[in-house]
C-alpha cells in the first residue's frame, strides 16, 4: 500500500470549487465554453488558480480540428501570438500572451495541440493521449476544465522519470543536498494521488495498457511512497520508461542527447556574453519613449515596464539621456572642466586678454562641443541598437528621447564661438536626423510646479523651459498624421499612470 502517498483526503478539499482568476482569464474560459472548443488544463493543476492569477503560465491542451477556430477566439479576446525563443519551441505547441485591463496583469497560454514531454530542453516523446484527455475532464468552478486525477498523476510520474538525470541520481545515492526529483514534482504527485485510490488508478491505466508502461508507473509510486531517494531504482525505472516509450520518440537517443547538451551549453554558458532572449513579437516588435520634463517620472515608468513586460517577452531598456556616458565623452568632459578651470584661474593672474588664457578658452569650447557630439554618437548606438531588436521582435524601451533640446537634442549652437564650431554643429544636427520616430511616443505631462518639488534641485525655470518644448512637441505630433503617440497625466499616483500606460502600450503591441 502506498500509505505515504496516499490518504483519504477528498478531491473538495484538494481542488478550489471556485478559483480565484484574472477577470479577462474567466471571460476567456466563458469564451472556451461558448463556442464548444475542447480543451483542458492538461497538467500543473496544483497551481491552477496561480496561472489564473498571472502567476505562472497555462498549459492548455486543444483539439487540434479546433485550431483555426481557438486563433479566432483569442484574437477576439485581444490575446496576442508571441514567439518562444529557438530552443524552447516544440512541435504542437503555441505561445499567447493575454493582458488583464482591470489589473494591468499579463498571463501565458501554453497552447497544446499534442502531448510533447520528455526531458528538459528536448522533450522528445509525443504520447498520443490527446483524445483521452479531452475525453475525460471534470470541471472546476464550473468554468475551467482538467483531467481526472488519474490520468494527470499517471502522466506526472512519466514526466518525472524522463527529467530524472544522471546527476540526479547521484544526488540521491551519495544524500547530498535535496532529492534528485523537485520538490514541486513529489509535492504535486502527492496532491494527486490523495485525489484518487489504487483500485481507481489501476483500472484506468489498465485501458491504457497499450499505451503506458503500467507496472513502471505503479512502481514509481511505490518507491516515491517508500524511498523516494532511492537513485538506483529511479534510474531503473527511468531506462523502463525510456525503453517502453522508444516508439514515441521524436528524435532518436543520440540525437536528443546532443540537442540536450548544445542548449544546455547555450544556456548556461553563452549568457555570459549574449543575454538569453525572451519570447518575442511574430510580426516584429516595438520601440517606446517616454517623454517629459524632469519630474515625471520616466526613469521609474521605465523600470516598471520592463519588468512587467519582461515577465515573459523579451524586453530592452535603452537610456538615451546624458547621464550614462561612454568614455570618451566622459574623458572630453574632464577636459573640458580642467580646461576652464586652468582658464579661470590664469585669467585671473594674467588677464583675459592674455594669449594663453584665450587659447584655453578656446580648447574649452571645443571639448565641450566634441563632449556634445560624442554623447550623440552614444545616443545613437543605443538607438540603432534598440532599432535592431525591434526588427527581431523584441520590445525596446526609450527612457528620454532626443528631440530638440532641451529635451535631450543638439546643444552646440553654431555661432558659440571657435572656427570648429559651425562644422561640429553641423555635424551634430546631421547625426541627431538619423534618430527616427519611436513606434509610440508617450508625452508625460506634469505641471513645472510639481516637477520642481519632485526634483527640487533642478531650476524651476530650466523646468518651465522643458515643460514648454513638450507642448510644442505636442503640436508638432499633432499636425503629423503618421506620428503614433499619446499623452499621459504624470500627476495622477503612480500607480494609476502606470497602469494607463500599460493599456496604452498593450492596445499598440
């Protein structure tokens, strides 16, 4: 018997009669219902309420007949098709993204079209179980369905063998550190098998004596009831398993194992010098800039963006301001402040009209524009860097944008004094026409008032100035019927701009 696994414990008190669930989640599922679309949540139940919350993903599977009728539902629902990155797209199975206007929250759907399983980054084996579970759902609430007990524990224990690995089992027969299987995968099989019995469990894996390694299952159980950390008979098992499944492979051993190492190599290693990527846009991505006077808030919106769109696409933030400068602009800097301040202090030794105190002066303007036009280039190798990740559908994020100064656009005025200062100039305007037009501009108004007391050591008149440029930025979008923007109240809590702009920037996605 299997009296540590099992207990009388009723399926009411393991399963939500009501889960609780984003309201854009529950008009999706009524939406399931109405158009009769076959479906479940075919595994993880044990976190349900959590992927209904926008905790953790879905794992849906559908009737394959269905598909083109599930795409036109959820397109009626506003969820979005996004693309998994390359060593986490599998056969059968699509990625959407949903977005809950009433919390600002996003939720996954793993879409299944079949039952594709198997080891992590490979999951090579297809158990052509789809009609079985659709077949067999109960509900829950009322208005989302799963698989009995039964059949998702029998699959469970599968799952759990195929991810046992050799270290794994190393793990368990030396007792170093935690079980080679997860705590999340010996909770979750805990959880099922006190929803269900060994006499019911029995009889429905007998009608699928065909299809599953039976006794390796009850096996399973068995040693998990007893000694779940005994590696040998797990890794036993797990070559039952792989053995009884063979027929079900996608790809043969060899190849699965090659596959198993190369992402794992890409994964653990390449990220050192190419960050791993996120789920991405089919048909392109976004750039974004937020922009405003001091004061409004863009640095935090922009943190907060990324972080809420980095819960699952693959997001970049890209300061365009001058805080951030490279080197060389930050070197031409120094030497612009050592310049006027070996300046300042000879002038008032030997005179302004001094020949050296003038040629300082003259190095003076000159590092200081060549600081200006090298913290263009900078902007501009964010920008074109932004710009290519958009065109691989990531989503960029501008914080400050370069439009005319003050807001962040060309500072070297052409008659500022020294023969070099009309072609740095020139070339600084030349350089700034290269920045193109955002995919959406966000304009964060706030009076010059509030500004000030949010940032209280800037000059309230370099704030009114900056308040005025957006306006006439404004009017210029205004007149430009091609231009993609919208305004944003800033002066409204946090919380609420935020989650303004999330709508704003979903509806644009």
């Amino acid at each position: 018997m299997l009296t540590n696994l099992f207990s009388p414990t009723q399926i009411a008190d393991a399963r939500p009669a009501h889960p609780a669930a984003l309201e854009s989640v529950r008009r999706l599922f009524e939406a399931f219902a109405l158009n009769n679309l076959r479906y479940c949540h075919w595994k993880s139940n044990l976190r349900l309420e959590h992927g209904m919350l926008g905790k953790t993903d879905m794992d849906l599977l559908f009737d394959p007949s269905q598909a083109d009728l599930l795409r036109r539902v959820l397109a009626e629902q506003d969820i979005k098709r996004v693309l998994a990155p390359l060593g986490k797209r599998y056969p059968g199975i699509e990625d959407y993204l949903g977005f809950d206007h009433e919390t600002g929250r996003l939720f996954h759907l793993h879409v299944h079209y079949r039952l594709v399983l198997g080891e992590q980054f490979v999951k090579n084996y297809h158990l052509p179980l789809e009609e079985q579970f659709l077949s067999s759902t109960v509900s829950v609430g009322g208005w989302v369905n799963i698989p009995t007990p039964e059949l998702e524990l029998s699959i469970l224990c599968l799952r759990a063998l195929l991810k046992y690995r050799d270290r794994d089992a190393l793990k368990d027969v030396l007792s170093i550190r935690s079980s080679g299987l997860p705590d999340h995968i010996l909770n979750e099989l805990g959880w099922l098998s006190r929803q269900t019995d060994m006499d019911e469990l029995t009889r429905v894996l007998s009608g699928l004596s065909d299809l599953l390694p039976v006794t390796t299952i009850l096996e399973f159980l068995e040693t998990i009831s007893t000694n779940p950390r005994d590696g040998w008979k797990l890794l036993n098992l797990r070559g039952q398993v792989r053995k009884a499944l063979n027929r079900y492979q996608r790809q043969n051993r060899v190849t699965a194992v090659a596959r198993y190492f190369r992402e794992l190599w890409r994964r653990q290693v390449l990220p050192r010098f190419r960050p791993a990527r996120g789920m991405t846009l089919p048909n392109g991505g976004l750039t974004i800039s937020l922009v405003g006077a001091d004061g409004s808030g863009k640095t935090t919106l922009s943190g907060q963006l990324e972080k809420w769109l980095g819960w699952r696409l693959d997001v970049h933030s890209h300061y365009l301001g001058s805080k951030k400068p490279s080197r060389l602009s930050s070197v031409l800097y120094l030497a612009f402040r050592m310049a006027r301040r070996s300046g300042h202090e000879l002038g008032k030794r030997l005179g302004s009209g001094n020949w050296l105190v003038r040629g300082l002066d003259a190095a003076r303007a000159f590092l200081l524009n060549a600081h200006y036009l090298s913290i263009g280039h900078d902007r501009l190798r964010r920008y074109v860097a932004a710009r290519e990740q958009a065109r691989g559908g990531s989503v960029a994020l501008f914080d400050r944008f370069p439009y005319e100064s003050p807001l962040d656009g060309p500072e070297i005025q052409p008659n500022g004094g020294g023969i070099l200062t009309p072609f740095l100039s020139e070339r600084e305007k030349k350089l700034y026409r290269q920045f193109g037009r955002p995919d959406l501009i966000v304009l964060l108004k706030v009076p010059p008032e509030v500004s000030h007391q949010r940032k209280p050591d800037h000059a309230l008149e370099t704030l009114q100035k900056k308040v005025a440029a957006l306006g006439k930025l404004e009017a210029s979008l205004r007149a430009d019927a091609s231009a993609h923007w919208t305004t944003q109240d800033a002066d409204l809590p946090l919380e609420d701009v935020l989650l303004q702009i999330k709508r704003k920037i979903w509806a644009a996605l």
